[in-house]
C-alpha cells in the first residue's frame, strides 16, 4: 500500500445505541487505522439515513437497552437492511456490540413477549430469559490472538439469550462468563467479514488483536492482500492481562 489509505466507517445510531462505552470501539478503530498509517473517515449514520453502505469498509453498531432498540428497530429494518445485507454481501467488515448484535438476527423477543423484528442477516435469534447475564468475560477465540494470547475480553449485561442457527459460527467459546444464553458455552457469532458479540468495554481498546483482524478484512477487500506490522500494544496487552485476571478466568491459552 501507498499513501495514507482512506478506511471509511460508518457509526450507525451513535447518539442512540452506545452503552457502556461501545462508542470506543470507534475511538479505538480509528487510532489503530493511524498508527498503521491509514487515513480513518468515520460517519454517523442515523435514524432514516442509508444509501449504499458498500461504500464504507467498516460498519460500527454498538448496544442498547430494550428502549433504545425498540426505536431503531422498524428503521435498521426498512432503512437500513437491504443495504446492510448488500453490504456484507460485498464483504464490508461488520462490528455489533449486544443490542445492535441481537437486532442482526431474526428476532429479538423480550421478557414482556413483544417481538422486535431483527434483519435476519445473522442465522441466529433471541429470547430475553429471567435472569440478567451480568459480569466480566474472558472468550477463547481463534479469530484474534494478541500478544500469544487467544482471549477476547470484555464485559456483558443481558437478558436476551441468543441461540446461533447453522449459518453462523460462535466467535468463540466461554471461559469466564455466560456469553450468548449462559448454556451452550458460545459466546458471539461470525459471518462472513460481521463479528457480533455481548461485550461491551469498550471491546476493541483491549482487544488489540480483534481491531487489527477488523482492519485487516476491510483493507483487503478494497486494496487485496495487505500485511498490518505489529505496533507496540504493551498497555494493551497490560490492560487485557488485567480484565482476565478480574474475571477469574483459568489463564492465559498459549496460540
Ligand atoms: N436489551 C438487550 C438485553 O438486555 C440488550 C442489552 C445491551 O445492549 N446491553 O438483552
């Protein structure tokens, strides 16, 4: 690569769904994207906006609380679906963070039994239980291994238990926490170039392996095979070796 190549991302519903700090995971994107020498854009595409979203490399939506998806919800599916599904279609990088991942799938039915209809381009469907899925998470995963580490880390706050169909793949398993339904020991879903997941964090700060694999797959659909050099992620390594300790989980997984 030459110059300083545009990553164009798109921050869908910022104002509406960030909790716990999802909004990071932009912050976080975009940094990496400059400290590998790549020139970030990022656009906020809200309520009623769509076009072609192929146009972008990188597609951010973070959580929110049942209110929150109540009100995005008819809007991510007539505004926004077909151009999602076009998108990831074309191979665009796809992020979604709990509320924005549940909405990715087919349903998702709260406790009330209301039904909030997802846009169906994850094999996978969501039913709140009675019981808060709340606390800490260290995921084995073999989509990003930071620093000789296969942990994802990250913290998880749902009642939604998502059950993944046979078109998706986990994005990995749970070694502290309850992940997708606190049953089947799964924790998030992959498709093609979408990662969606229960951790918020923010994820991607901490997660320095899972951000560069995200701007690893967007570059190489708009510039071919591209090699990402290593940087210097010792605070982020520090604070993932932290979030795995407090979580209690059984160690570190060598690669
Ligand atoms: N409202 C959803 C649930 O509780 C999602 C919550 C979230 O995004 N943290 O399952």
């Amino acid at each position: 690569l030459t110059g300083r190549p545009t990553v164009r991302i798109a921050h869908l519903y910022p104002d509406l769904m960030n909790l716990y700090g999802d909004r990071g995971n932009v912050i976080a994107l975009r940094r990496r994207c400059e400290w590998h020498g790549l020139a970030p854009e990022v656009r906020a595409v809200g309520l009623g906006e769509s076009g072609d979203l192929t146009s972008f490399d990188i597609i951010f939506i973070g959580g929110g609380q049942d209110r929150e998806q109540r009100l995005i919800c008819l809007d991510f599916v007539k505004v926004k679906g077909a151009a999602l599904a076009e998108a990831v279609a074309d191979g665009v990088t796809v992020l979604a963070i709990c509320g924005g991942y549940q909405l990715l799938g087919a349903y998702y039915r709260t406790a009330e039994g209301e039904e909030m209809p997802g846009i169906g381009l994850l094999d996978a469907w969501t039913v709140a239980g009675r019981r808060r899925m709340i606390g800490n998470v260290v995921v084995e995963s073999g989509l990003a291994a930071t620093g000789g580490r296969r942990t994802i880390v990250g913290f998880e706050n749902h009642s939604g238990q998502t059950y993944l169909g046979p078109g998706v793949a986990a994005l990995g398993r749970v070694l502290t926490g309850h992940g997708n339904n606190g049953a089947d020991g799964l924790e998030g879903a992959t498709y093609r170039n979408v990662v969606g997941t229960y951790l918020h964090g923010s994820l991607l700060p901490k997660n320095p392996a899972l951000t560069d694999h995200l701007i690893r797959t967007a570059l190489r659909r708009r510039y071919g095979p591209v090699e990402l050099a290593p940087l210097d992620d010792a605070v982020e390594l520090a604070a993932h070796d932290a979030a795995v300790r407090r979580a209690g989980a059984t160690g570190f997984l060598p690669v």
